[in-house]
C-alpha cells in the first residue's frame, strides 16, 4: 500500500493558514509518515517469516540442539542434587550413630554414679540402724512430749 505525500502548500493553497491549522496539518502529516513507516516494517517482518526451508530446518536444528543442551544441564543437575541428598543422608546417619554412642556413654556414667550413691546410702542407712538407733527410749524421753494441756 502507498502513501501519497502531498504538499501541504497545495493543500491550503493561496490563503495564509492560521498557526495553529499550520501545526495540526503538520501534526497529522507527521502521523500518517510514521504509520506508513509502521506498515514498511510490519511487511518486513512479515517477510522476514517467510525463509528458505533451508533456513528453517538451520533453525530448527538450532532449536533441537539447545534443547538437548538445556535437557543435559538439567539431567546433571539432578545428578548432582541426588549426590548431595545421598551426602547428607550418610552425613546424618553418621551423627545420628555418633548421638546414640554419647547417650549410651553418658547413661552407663549415669548408672556407675547412681550405684555409687545407692552404696553409701545404704550404707549410712547400716550405719544409723545398728549405731545409732540401738538403745531403747527411756521413760523420762517421753515424758518430755505433752506436758500442758489445752
């Protein structure tokens, strides 16, 4: 489609326009130039869709090729995380063994200490029953417990 440039001169002919129909006529000129520019470019990139098949197979072979690119970047980066998963999977298990052997070594100190405590208990308890508390109360210790009445 062609745009017909027409002078604004021949437009408006002999009589002097007024400055602010000058400009509106200007205006307009200006947009109807870049519409026409606008459509130049439309074309062209219309036809720029219109390759060779050689192109477009080169182009479709381009695709093809990132994309197997992209699939294999992608396959090694799952390898790695599924390496990295397995990592701290083994790490994890390795603490949880090291946990469990310094609870078994802190329970076995626990009970050495609480046989230890039970033996001088019972033997203070030894102590108490066959030293101390070996007389008989006399009369006058109970004669010392409730004296007055109410």
């Amino acid at each position: 489609m062609r745009y017909w440039t027409i002078p604004l001169s021949s437009i408006l002919g002999n009589c002097a326009p007024s400055p602010q129909a000058a400009e509106m006529a200007e205006q307009r000129l200006a947009w109807a130039q870049k519409q026409s520019m606008v459509h130049a470019e439309m074309q062209a990139g219309l036809t720029g869709l219109l390759e060779p098949p050689q192109t477009l197979h080169q182009a479709q072979v381009t695709q093809h090729q990132e994309r197997q690119r992209q699939e294999e970047e992608e396959q090694w980066w799952e390898a790695e995380w599924a390496a990295q998963r397995q990592a701290a999977a083994r790490e994890g298990l390795a603490l949880e063994e090291l946990e469990s052997r310094i609870r078994r070594g802190l329970r076995r100190a626990l009970d050495c200490f609480n046989r230890q405590l039970a033996e001088e208990q019972r033997a203070q308890q030894q102590h108490l029953n066959r030293d101390i508390y070996t007389s008989m109360p006399i009369v006058q210790y109970h004669l010392q417990f409730s004296t007055s009445s109410r």
